[in-house]
C-alpha cells in the first residue's frame, strides 16, 4: 500500500476516509473508521491486501482477524518510516514537522503503542523556531527552569503574537518558550505532562515572569548567640529617650532559651 501525510493549511481542513482499501485490486472500502487506527484515518492513500475479505459489512471487517493484523502492522511500519526519517535525515524531518506534528501527536493521545515508538522522535518546537526531542529539551532547560521542588518546568505560549511581552520577559530570565498551538495540543500537553516524571507545563502568561517557576526560597539570616549580644547594645543606643521599649530580635535562639531572644528594655 501507499499511504502519505497530506499538508494541512489549518485546522479546519483535517479530512478522514481518504484511504480506500482494496483486495487484489478489487475496492472493498473506503470507510476506514474503526478499521485501521483512529489516528491513521487522517492519512491519504491506497492499501491493497489479498487478507482483506470482499462482499462482508465493515463492521465484520472491524471484527476480522487479518483486518486488525494489517492494522497493527500499518501502524508499526508508520513508526518505522518516521524514525527512519528522523534518524537518517534529521534535518529534513525538522522541515516537515510542522506538517506530521498534528498527525504523530494524534497517533500518541489515541494508541499506546504508537506513543511508545513516537516519543522517540516526537518534537517540541520554541519560540525561536528550533526543534528538539523531548529528552533533549529537558537537558537544555533543566538548569534554568527547575523549580525548588526538583520539578522541570516547561513553558509555552500559544499565540506568539499576543503572549509577545510574556516570552520576551521570560526570555530576559533565562527562559525558554516551547509554541504549543495546535488543534490538539491542550489535549497533548494532559497527555505528556501526565507521563513526564516530576515535570508540569506552565503558560507563560499564566502570571509575572517571576512566579512562573517558583525557586528556592530565600532564607532569613540567623545571627548567633553570641553576634546577638555584640548587636544588643547598638540597636538600645538608636532608641528615643525617655521612653520605655521592648524589643524583639527574631534570629538564632539563645543556647539557654530555645524560644528566642528578647532584648532588654530600655528607657
């Protein structure tokens, strides 16, 4: 069989039923739902197998045994096409994305096993326009965009021109900005995030730059016992006269007090 992805101009134009299936040259069908995988109805082209019976209803050919071994098997030589791209002409396949990205992500939300071999060579593409893996996206990131829970977050917009402030601000930080706007890429973001180990996908305009990935804390600094007590005398000698004070200076506790230091009054 010959089977391709056709080029979609935008979202609206996704067709199904553009694969017609043949027995030794004899049409059979070309409602294919519920025959091949769900994902591969949006692929154009012709399958001709002497395994695919003539005259039944298509929903014996859903049942058929053979059928759902050439549908395995159409599956599994989709993936090994794409990877052989992918690894054989890296640079080609980076041109064609844009183009399989609705296709590869539909087969990885709807077939387990497509996921299996697509995460591979499935890809993010940022704001600049650069693509990557996804294992070789979160080794760049991972230094700048780990939060103070050990989480590796990734950030995204989905309309470059209007989130245009929010990725420049997080840029300015150090940040990068995957674009995340395809027709199924909400539900895909559900699906990775789920499966991405200690990791979580935050829209870049969801709030300021500087809540977007939450860092370590910064900590109070704790003075001493003893630097508390060379300290005591020069805050007593700023207050006002006359005038009776209790002060508390919350740093390290006392060596005989564990509930803290208080300072002497002073008049």
């Amino acid at each position: 069989g010959v089977l391709y992805f056709p080029r979609i101009k935008n979202n609206i134009e996704i067709q199904k039923n553009k694969i017609q299936l043949y027995c030794n040259q004899v049409f059979v069908t070309d409602s294919v739902e519920g025959i091949v995988p769900d994902f591969l109805t949006l692929l154009h082209g012709v399958i001709d197998s002497p395994d695919i019976p003539l005259n039944v209803s298509r929903s014996y050919l859903q049942s058929d045994s053979n059928v759902k071994k050439i549908s395995s098997h159409i599956t599994k030589k989709v993936a090994d096409r794409l990877e052989d791209i992918f690894n054989n002409q890296r640079e080609d396949f980076e041109k064609k994305w844009d183009d399989l990205k609705l296709f590869v992500e539909y087969g990885m939300l709807t077939d387990e096993k497509f996921y299996e071999r697509a995460v591979k060579f499935a890809m993010f593409k940022n704001t600049d326009g650069k693509y990557f893996t996804f294992e070789e996206y979160a080794g760049i990131i991972k230094t700048n965009q780990t939060d103070k829970n050990d989480k590796l977050i990734y950030l995204y917009a989905t309309n470059k021109e209007d989130q245009f402030a929010y990725i420049e601000k997080a840029k300015a930080k150090g940040y990068d900005v995957l674009m995340m706007e395809g027709q199924f890429d909400a539900h895909f973001i559900n699906q990775i995030e789920s499966k991405f180990e200690k990791s979580g996908f935050v829209r870049v305009d969801a709030d300021i730059v500087e809540n977007l990935i939450h860092k370590e804390e910064n900590k109070d600094s704790k003075l001493s016992w003893d630097q508390q007590q060379e300290l005591s005398p020069i805050f007593e000698s700023q207050l006002p006269k006359g005038e009776h004070y209790t002060c508390l200076l919350y740093t390290s506790p006392s060596p005989r007090d564990q509930r803290g230091s208080r300072m002497p009054s002073s008049a």
